[in-house]
C-alpha cells in the first residue's frame, strides 16, 4: 500500500514538475508569470486525444505533434503578445501579464468552441495493463509518464548546464543586458525559452490526459494555479526547486488522500505555500537577495 | 578606428550626452576623464550598443554602427567590461570564462581559456567555484579575462579600479597596459584620473555631458585645469606632479 501510494505520488509530482518547470523557464528569463502556460498544456492535452483518439496515431507520434503544435503556440505568444510590450517606455511591468491572461483566456474559450465542454478520455493501448510485483501493482502508464518525465527533467538540466545555448540562457536568465554584452542574441534566447517552456507543457498535458484519462477545457486552470504554487515553493526561476517542489506536492497530495481527507487534496498545496513562505520566504531553492529587476 | 559624432544620449526625457565628439586610434589607450554623472558611462553604454543615441553617428573601423545590437557590436570587435563588473554570479568562473567566447566557433576556445588562466591564477583555482563568491579585485579580472576572450579589437573599460584596494587597482593598471601592448585598442572610463593618465595617450575630460577638454595624456596631466579639477591637487603642488607623472 505505501509503495503504491509513492509511486502515485512520483507519477503524479513528475508531472507537476514539467508543468513547473515551463513557468520557471520563463519566468527565469522574463521575469513574468506566463498565465497561459496551463492554457498551453490543455492544448497540448487536446492535441495528444486528438491524435491519438480521432485519427488514431501512435502516441510517440502523438508527443511529437503536441511539441510542435504548443512550441508554435509559445513562438506566438512571444512573437505577438509579450515582444510587443517589452522595453517599450510607459508599459508597466504588469502589461505582460495581463497579456498572458487574455492569451489563456483566448486558448481556453477557442477550445471549448472546438471541443465542447465535456471531459474527453485519452485512450492508451496499455491503460489497463499493470505488472504486479509482490503484492504492489503498477500500472504501464505511471511508468511510461514517470520515465519520460524523469529524462525530460534530466535532459534539460543537462542541456542547461553543459550547451552553450543551455548556458547562454542562463546568462540571459541572470542578466540580460550583460549576456548582451557578452555576444548573446538575448532577443533569440528569449524566444527558444518561451517554445521550449510551451513544448514541455505540452508533453504535460498529454502526460496528465494518460494519467487521468481524462482532458478537458478547463484542466489548464487547475494545474495552472499548482504549477504556480510549486514555483514559489520551490524558488522563483530556480530549475530544481521546480522538479523538487513538484515532486513534494505530488507526494503530498497521495499520502493525503490515502491516508487522510481527500477533500483537501487541492487544498494541500495553498497550505503548504503558506508554510513554506512563512519559514522560508524565498522559496526552497530561491537565494535570499532578490534579482535587481 | 573609432569615431563618434556629435552623438546626443537621452535617458527618457533626460539629456545625458549632448553632442559628444571623440576619435580613438587604433593601438592606442584612451582615458575618458569627468566628475560623476558627468556622462562617461553613457558613453561607454552607447558605444557598446546598450543605449542608443537620439542623435549623431557612432563609426568603427570605417563602418556605421549607431544602433546595433550590443551582440552584433561585440561580433565586430567591440568588448565592453561595464562599471560594476556584471559577472554571472550564478555561474561558475570556468563558466563565465566560456561565455567571454560564446559568439566564437574556432577550435581555440579551449586552449586561450587555459592561458587566460595561466596569466591569472586566482581564476584556474576557483574555476568551479560560482563567480559571485569571488572578491571583488577577482571579479574584475573575470570581468576583463571574459572580455578578452571575446578577442576583441576595441576594449571598453568602465571604471575597473572601483572599489578596489590600491594595490589590487595597480595590478588592474598594469594588465590593462599588457592588454594594449598585446595590440588590443583600450578606452578607459576612470575616476582615478592620475592613474589612467598615466598609462593613458589621449585623453577626453567630460563635463554634464560634453566634453570640454581633450589631449595628449601628459599634456592633461600637467593642465592647470584638470589637476584642479579632477587630480585633487591645487595647482600650487602642480610641481611635485610632474615629477611624479614621469
């Protein structure tokens, strides 16, 4: 039972932690809380039921029309709603993100339109098969979420910390005018990170439609709202806290509803932001000083 | 090779540089002179690309470069080590070394990262470390030896002996001298104004945004004017100056 419970709560933390993961890229760089990150992810969930479900494609495949579709997504919403509004004088530091909120307005009522407003399940080949290993039995789908989630995570660390584009964006992340200084095309990194935050979103969405077998225009709110709170659990921008902090809440939310009330499952993460700011204002993994921006 | 033309900066609707005309030769180091806010580091920024001028021309190695990216600027040669350091404190030293030559694609990288390392220590012992628990004189070379690693044709220096201890500020003086020697073109933003105008050729001294006088570096020294102004001096002890200056 508990092993069961903790792996639940891996399989759903690591999907937290993606989901985190695109908010903290792009706050890192940007500096500004992207409100249609989860819009993204929902369309990214869309796109894996219809690929999968309508026209009947593999779900690898499925992944990659997702990448394309939520990467072409992000280029767009850089492209048209945050560009527009940078380093222009008078724009307040808000505009941003009151864009990003119309972008998810926009997102979430366009499907509706399209999809209606009704959960749609997301069928997988080997949703019902699991492996039973003693007593404790595992489902095929939480390995397939865990595995691509966990390589996800290390890719990109990796990719951060040894590609020159990885460090250029940590540069950027820093300080954009000296990463300026220092040759790099800020304007392009700022961009590349946008799509790369939306591509992992929406490789989420399809991760969460698996998992709950379920997607629905209005998922992207909810798993919005917690992608949030894991970065501010785990420090605003910081790559790590957003993995740790989502693997917290994920573990945190199973043990609750295991082994307490499930009707504070959502609950728990508000809770635990209000704790975790109490002790530690900045974050898990945040420095003390704040950036000078 | 660098030449500017009555170049007018605004901070909004501030006026920080009202027509600046001045010329760096090639080979040469250049010292900009002035009290603060006298407009020197917006010099320094509008050259390097970080501001651009409302007004005027800024021209590099013959060519028109007024508003280009401070990236495109460094892909011609130009490197600015901006006033406060502005190392990537989060990254390593070994790190902040690699994206002095980030625009770079020759096999040389590697090995010119090896020898900046050689020529300061401090830096190939901590270069794991993360650059922000250096001290500050290091930071200053980090700053200087990323900047380098650029290979660039005009170095931008602001103000690199700020608040630095005196035997560190004459280190700094000294591999700035090198830096030249080696062939690469140095203008100098300073507030120790004796220091720069020592090592300096040429000299421009700034005031609220012009500049109002400019020279050979030992005619500055000796100008009643500069000594009075920004040497610290009165003119009365202008002998004991020369001597030194020599």
């Amino acid at each position: 039972m508990l092993l069961e419970q903790l792996i639940n709560g891996l399989t759903l933390g690591s999907i937290y932690a993606i989901v985190a993961l695109g908010f903290t890229l792009v706050f890192g760089v940007l500096g500004i809380i992207n409100m249609a990150h989860g819009e993204i992810f929902m369309v990214g969930a869309f796109v894996g039921v219809m690929t999968t479900g309508v026209l009947g494609w593999p779900l690898w495949l499925a992944f990659i029309a997702s990448i394309v579709v939520t990467g072409i997504l992000g280029y767009l919403l850089e492209r048209m709603t945050l560009r527009p509004l940078r380093g222009k004088k008078g724009v307040s530091h808000l505009a941003p993100l009151i864009s990003t909120i119309g972008v998810s307005i926009l997102l979430e009522n366009l499907s509706h339109h399209i999809f209606g407003a009704g959960n749609k399940p997301f069928r997988t080949e080997f949703a019902e098969i699991s492996i039973e290993i003693g007593s404790v039995s595992i489902y095929i789908v939480q390995i397939v979420i865990f595995v691509i989630s966990i390589v996800l995570m290390i890719g990109l660390s990796v990719w951060l910390s040894k590609t020159k584009a990885g460090k250029a964006l940590r540069a950027t992340a820093e300080n954009l005018e000296t990463a300026s200084i220092l040759g790099v095309n800020t304007k392009k990194i700022i961009t590349l990170t946008v799509i790369i935050a939306s591509a992992m979103g929406g490789i989420a969405g399809i991760l969460v439609g698996m998992a709950f077998n379920s997607v629905s225009p209005q998922m992207g709110l909810a798993i919005g709202l917690k992608g949030l709170a894991i970065i501010i659990l785990g420090g605003m921008g910081n790559v790590k806290g957003a993995m740790v902090g989502g693997l917290i809440l994920g573990l945190s939310e199973t043990f609750l509803v295991a082994y307490g009330d499930s009707g504070y499952r959502d609950a728990i993460a508000f809770i635990m932001i209000i704790f975790i700011l109490l002790l530690r204002p900045q974050g898990i993994f945040g420095s003390k000083i704040a950036e000078g921006r | 090779m660098l030449k500017l033309s009555n170049v007018e900066t605004y901070y909004g609707q501030i006026q920080a540089l009202k027509g600046i005309d001045m010329e760096v030769q090639e080979g040469k180091i250049i010292t900009l002179l002035g009290a603060n806010g006298a407009g020197k580091s917006t010099t320094m920024k509008t050259i390097a690309g970080l501001l651009n001028p409302k007004k005027g021309t800024v021209e590099f190695l013959g060519e028109k470069v007024t508003a280009l990216r401070p990236d495109q600027l460094l892909r011609k040669g130009i490197a600015l080590v901006p006033e406060g350091r502005a190392i990537l404190s989060s990254m390593t030293v070994l790190e902040n070394l690699e994206m002095g030559a980030y625009h770079r694609k020759d096999k040389a990288v590697k090995a010119e990262i090896e020898e900046v390392m050689q020529r300061f220590p401090i830096l190939k012992e901590r270069q794991s470390q993360m650059a922000g628990t250096l001290s500050g004189g290091q930071q200053q070379m980090l700053a200087i030896a990323r900047a380098l690693l650029s290979k660039p044709k005009l170095l931008l220096l602001d103000e690199p002996s700020m608040g630095l201890a005196p035997l560190i500020v004459a280190d700094i003086f000294n591999i700035i001298k090198e830096i030249n020697s080696a062939g690469t073109t140095v203008l100098l933003v300073e507030q120790n104004a004796k220091q720069a105008l020592k090592i300096a050729d040429y000299g421009y001294v700034m005031e609220t945004g012009k500049i109002i006088v400019e020279g050979n570096a030992a005619d500055l020294l000796t100008d009643p004017r500069i000594v009075e102004a920004y040497l610290g001096r009165k003119s009365t002890s202008e002998q004991e100056l020369v001597k030194e200056g020599n």
